[in-house]
C-alpha cells in the first residue's frame, strides 16, 4: 500500500485483520535520503553502541546490530520529520483501531554483513507499553539475493520475507508478531520504532 496516495486507513484496516503490514509512502526520497545518510554517517563516526535485549538491558548473542537511539527533545532535522509522521500514524491508529499510544521511540539500527536477530516478539515481558511496531528502511537499491530480510512468522509454518529496501516501512502489533532479521551480504540499515501507551497497572 501507498501511505502517500491512500492515507493511513489501509495500515488501520491491515492491523486490525492480519496484525501486520508493509507500507511504502511514508517520506519522500529525500528525505529517507537524508536518513540513510545520517545513520551511515553516525555508524562511520562510532557514535553507535552494542545493541541490548529485554529490560535488563543487557548485551548479548541474541542480536547483532549496533544501535543510536533518537533524542527526544532535541532530534536531528532528518529525524524531526520521520518522527512527526509517526506520530500523525500513531494518531491516525488511536482513532480507528481505539488504541491510546502517546508517544514513540525510535533508534538507528545497522547491522553487519552475516549478523541479524533471532526470532522474538517486541513487547517486552514485564512491560506492556510497546503496542505498535515499526521497522523503516534506508538501503539503496536492496536485492533479495542479497539476504536481510524481516522475517514475520504468522502461523504454524507460515511467515513472510520482507526485504530491507529504502522507503519500505513494516508494522505491527508488538504482541503478537513473532519476528526474526535474516542475516545479509552487505550492511543493513533501519529505524526500528515502537509506538507506545502508559503502563498499565497489574
């Protein structure tokens, strides 16, 4: 679907029925452009760390990315403009889905040539604040054959192969999409976001 031409009711509709879908439309060339080119930037400038698991926070075997999260009050250019579609998305959610997410986080995610992420879901186990995911692209000109892929598994040997090429965006509900990142043959560059609500009380 074209999030430019058709608006955010598809993804709604898309959520609500299969739990997941991919988008393209979100920003423009340019300025997923200018994206890729700060995240490469950041990663050639070692400002990245060691990405984590869980809500201990701790490093591990589990994956193997390098992360930068987003400031929240004070973004780049590039990353003011991402993260304000995300939230006219998130908005557009609340209102057809009856959600009440109130912010998002977001970070830079690259991943080295033959790393990725073993299959996990995103809402972490003691903590329901994560209610939509989202995974936005930034590589030029990705090839299937050249791996990388978002892997969702949707039900007993099924899944779906989503390939990390610049502009492509893929949501879903943080619950219940188990999910893996395929290793690839060149570096792999992202923005993973996490739309979230306030804690609830258990």
């Amino acid at each position: 679907m074209d999030i430019s031409r058709d608006g955010f009711e598809p993804v709604a509709a898309a959520l609500a029925t299969d739990r997941w879908c991919v988008a393209d439309g979100l920003l423009t060339a340019a300025q997923t452009g200018a994206l890729g080119e700060e995240c490469a930037a950041r990663h050639l400038d070692g400002a990245m760390q060691v990405a984590a698991t869980g809500s201990s926070h701790s490093a591990g075997l589990l994956r193997g990315d390098v992360t930068q999260w987003f400031d929240a009050l004070t973004p780049t250019a590039a990353q003011a403009v991402f993260v304000a579609r995300i939230d006219v998305l998130m908005r557009s959610l609340n209102r057809a889905l009856m959600l009440t997410m109130v912010e998002s986080e977001s970070h830079y995610a690259v991943y080295a040539v033959g790393t990725g992420y073993v299959p996990h879901v995103d809402r972490l186990r003691d903590s329901d604040e994560r209610v939509v995911s989202a995974v936005f692209y930034l590589n030029d000109d990705w090839i299937a054959d050249e791996g990388g892929a978002l892997r969702l598994h949707l039900a007993r040997n099924v899944t779906c192969d989503i390939f990390p090429r610049a502009g492509t965006l893929a949501l879903f509900m943080s619950s219940d999409i188990l999910h893996e990142v395929l290793p690839a043959t060149r570096a792999r560059m992202s923005i993973a976001c996490w739309m979230r609500q306030r804690p609830r009380h258990r």
